[in-house]
C-alpha cells in the first residue's frame, strides 16, 4: 500500500521516528524539572497551612469564608499593633502579664498570617463567583496550578517535530528532483497526496497520544492531578472560569481538543506545502500560524489553530458553556480542509503545480 510507504519513508527514511523521539524526551526532561508553582508564603508556615487546609478542605461555605476571614483580620490586627503595644509596655500602661499574653498572640499571628492569608484571598475570590454555580472546593491547588500554567501554551515539543516532517514532505522531494518520477507513476498526484496525507495524520495522532500520556504519567507521579473532582474555578489560574467541569473534565477537555487542533494544524500545513516550495518558508510559515493568538486574546482567538492548542486559555475563552467550541472547531476544520482540497487539486495537475518541466 502507498500509504505503507509513505509511513516507512516519513519513520526510517526522513528519520521521523527519531525526530519525535528527541522532541518527547526533550519534553520528558522539561515536565521533570520544571517546579510546581507553590506560593511562596508557603515555604515560611508549611505546618499552618496544612492545618487550614485540614480544617477548609472540601466545598466552600459562607461559614468557612468567615472563619478564615476572621482568622485572617485577626492575625493583622495583631501585626498591626505591634509597635503601639510596645509603646505602652514603655510607658508602663501594660502589666508584664499583659504584655507576656500581647507577645504569645503575637507569636501566634507571625505564625500563622502568611497562610490565613492565603486562604483568606481564595475566600474572597470564592466571594466574587457566581452563586447559581455549585461552590468552588478548598483544596491543595499548586498541582492543579501547574499543570494548567503548563497547558496554556501549545505543546511547542511535539509541534515542532510535527512540522519537521510536515516540511519534508513535498519541498523536499522538489529539491532533491524526485517529484517529477513521483508524479509519473501510476500511484502518483491524487494517491500521492491522500497516501503522505493520510501517512502525517497517523503519525501526529500516534505522537499526539504518546505526549498526552507522557504529559499524565509526569503530572500524576509529581501528585499534581489530586482532588480531581473538584470544581474547574477552584484554582486561582481558572477562578474566572464559568464552565461547570470538574478539574479533570477540564484539563481531559484541554487534552482532546489539543489533539484535533493538531490533527488540523498538519492538514493545513501539508496542503500549504503544495503552494511553498521552500522548507524553511512551511516552518516559518507554520510557526506564525501557531503564534496567532499572541496577537489577540478573548473567542477570537479560539478560531485558530493556536487558540484551540491553548488550552488553559481556550477554558477561559469559552465562557459559561462547552458548547461555545463548537463553532471556533468547525471553522478551523473547514478553512484547514479547504486548503487541503484546492492542495489536492493543484497537486493533480502534476509537475507544472510546483514548477517542474514535464517529463
């Protein structure tokens, strides 16, 4: 089957096979050492913050949003009069046993503020949210935090091993002087075209998986996907979130979509290798695609292939509904299929579509 060899060619011949395998382990290496975003409050009351959590942990209540509001305002005022107290310690208005009961809270408050205050700000972010949405959970957030502060670029590793082969399909046989042989023989220009297509799709679905799983294996051994069932606006990076998903629902989400965007990116940058004679100009060309988003930011961008592959910010786009996808999905599909219709077309007409003499 031409499609058989197409697949040996993009795998053995182009050294396809090793190109993935460097782009994952070199995402492999990045996922391991890069470090989970922990508020740095965290590091000074470990054992404080623990036990808010201990006693937090689960749905939110307006009865717990007091609690640690109070805890909080407490602390601060015991900070704050600081320097008044010691004041009237000097001029004698305290007792020794007034002041020794000012110290031990005052210990207490040095103690404990950081993390009443970081509880105290997820509190009052839980304030801020809609109430016709079902409460936001207390929970260890900083596993969540990186994993979607991850997400929310495209996966820049696999990408680029993607477009690598993508561009060494048509450009370099048109360098090399093998496309008009190609197109002369009896599977060439229609079947050509459908087998290297088909041959990039299968190859990008399979490394898509591997880097997914990759991505899983990494974050669920550095115990970074816990509490998964808690709501997506539970974490300070999505607490603008409105959509109704639970953190793994979302980040599953992010996963599935990111592998169709892929899957169209290499369907558009393949039919634009028919029109680009130049490697370099398909790699150039196929880096601003993905750079779009950067330009702007809100739905729009979701009807690109860049924005689709954001997928933290993709959740944040969509709004108060999953639904809001289905748009900004089927338009990128139909300008990316588009563009590989007229390619085949083009591609049909033989070697006079790159600019070859006729053999």
């Amino acid at each position: 089957m031409l499609w058989r060899g197409e697949m040996k060619k993009t795998l053995m011949t182009q050294r396809g096979i090793w190109v993935l395998l460097v782009c994952l382990v070199l995402k492999l290496a990045f996922l391991c050492a890069f470090p989970e975003q922990k508020d740095r409050r965290i590091v000074l009351s470990q054992k404080q913050y623990d036990k808010y959590l201990y006693q937090l942990y689960g749905e939110n209540t307006r009865e717990k949003s007091d609690w640690i509001l109070a805890e909080y305002k407490t602390c601060k005022e015991v900070k704050d009069s600081q320097e008044a107290m010691q004041g009237k310690y000097a001029r004698g208005e305290l007792t020794d046993a007034q002041w020794e009961a000012y110290t031990q809270a005052l210990t207490q408050a040095d103690l404990h503020i950081n993390s009443a205050q970081i509880f105290a700000e997820k509190a009052e972010q839980f304030l801020k949210q809609p109430e016709d949405i079902p409460p936001a959970h207390y929970i260890y957030e900083y596993g969540w935090q990186t994993v979607f502060a991850l997400l929310q670029f495209p996966d820049v590793f696999l990408l680029f091993g993607l477009l690598v082969l993508t561009a060494q399909c048509f450009p370099a046989e048109v360098s090399s002087g093998m496309l008009p042989v190609l197109l002369a023989a009896r599977n060439g220009r229609r079947k050509l075209f459908r087998g290297k297509l088909l041959a990039l799709l299968t190859v990008g679905l399979s490394a898509a998986v591997i880097s997914s799983g990759l991505e899983w294996a990494v974050f669920s051994l550095r115990g970074w996907c816990n509490d998964a069932a808690a709501p997506l606006y539970s974490i300070t990076r999505l607490a603008a979130c409105s959509l109704e998903l639970s953190l793994g629902e979302g980040y599953v989400l992010c996963l599935g979509v990111r592998l169709l965007a892929t899957l169209l990116l290499v369907t558009l940058l393949f039919g634009l290798s028919v029109w680009l004679k130049s490697t370099t100009n398909l790699i150039f060309s196929g880096l601003c695609i993905l750079a779009l988003p950067l330009l702007w930011g809100g739905t729009a961008a979701l009807f690109t292939h860049g924005g689709l592959l954001s997928g933290t910010r993709m959740l944040l786009w969509l709004g108060e509904s999953v639904t809001n996808l289905v748009l900004p999905v089927v338009t990128v599909t139909a300008y990316s299929t588009v563009v590989a219709f007229f390619a085949a077309r083009r591609h049909a007409r033989g070697p006079r579509a790159f600019g070859l003499p006729k053999r």
